[in-house]
C-alpha cells in the first residue's frame, strides 16, 4: 500500500517537475524533497510534530513553511509538501522520496546504475564505465558507486534488473558452477 501510494504522490511531482513550464528544474526537485526528508529523518521533534494529530494543520504548514524559506526550497515543492502533510503521508516521506527519483528519472529518460568495484574508481574509469553502461543501455546513466573487497578485482553493474559481472569473484563463482556440473 505505501509504495503504490508513494508512487501516486511521485507521478504527480514528476510531471510536474519535468514539464516545459516548470519553475524548478527536475533534479534540483528531487535533492529539495530529500533535503526536506532528511530534516525529517534526523529530528525527531519535527517529526513528532508532523505526524502529531495534536498540532494543527495551520501550525505544522508554518514549520514546513519556515523550514522550506531556510534550506531555499522551492515554492512548488514547499506546495507539494503541504498536501503531502495534509493528506497525512509525511510517514512515508522516505518512500515518497525514492520514487520521486525514480519517476523523475524514468520520465527524465535516465536509468540508475548500481556500480560495485573492489576499490574505488578514478574519474577516468568512472567516464568509462559510464559510457559503456550508457552505451549498453541506449539511455543517459545516473551512476551509484560502491567499494566491495570481496569482489577481489573488476567491476559489478546493476541497470535496471540486467547485471553486467565482470568482477573477479563473478568469474570465480562461475568458474565453480561450470566444474561442479561436469
């Protein structure tokens, strides 16, 4: 029920934010709506009053109001945040946060990659990875890097549900399965 309720409040958004006449560029969107959800997430006195049914609506608009104005939040996000708070979701304002990415990013025409390797990357292997990922999956790549030891060597990438393994620990691991079958 939370991610498709989650999903709803991120279709809205999203269109919005990726529309020709929108005030606030879509990128720029998504980091206010998780500026906002991290003050959420590391105070627990605003997130006690927001949730709090014994705060008035006018008083939690206020805060939200007050906190929008100091981290420079756009009106149309602050607005969005209003009927998010209205419509008593803001528990589920982490969700709601991924899945405006994640629909930003789809009607963006971007695609998120998972990047693990052994050890941190260069700028230069990261441009490369990057290009062969886009190239590979005809869209522009939004990059996630990750450091795992245990991947000995290489590299491991996630788009969408493809992996492209070419980690040393993959090719153990597959080198493993081939000589327990035969």
């Amino acid at each position: 029920m939370q991610l498709a309720t989650a999903s709803h409040y991120a279709k809205a958004l999203g269109e919005l934010v990726t529309g020709a006449d929108s005030p606030v560029e879509a990128r720029e969107a998504v980091a206010q709506v998780w500026s906002f959800e991290q003050m959420v997430a590391t105070s627990h006195d605003l997130r006690g009053v927001l949730l709090s049914p014994a705060v008035s609506g006018k008083r939690k608009h206020a805060i939200i109001a007050k906190l929008a104005a100091k981290a420079g939040i756009a009106s149309l996000i602050r607005n969005f945040l209003y009927v998010v708070l209205d419509h008593r979701r803001i528990g589920i304002l982490r969700d709601i946060a991924i899945a405006v990415e994640a629909k930003v990013d789809e009607l963006s025409g971007v695609v998120r990659a998972d990047v693990v390797s052994a050890s941190p990357l260069s700028e230069a292997q990261r441009q490369r990875v990057e290009r062969e990922l886009a190239s590979l999956s005809g869209k522009h790549v939004r990059m996630e890097y990750e450091v795992d030891a245990a991947l000995i060597g290489g590299v491991r990438a996630t788009v969408g549900s493809t992996v492209y393994d070419g980690s040393v620990r993959g090719r153990l691991d597959e080198l493993c399965r081939r000589l327990s079958t035969e």
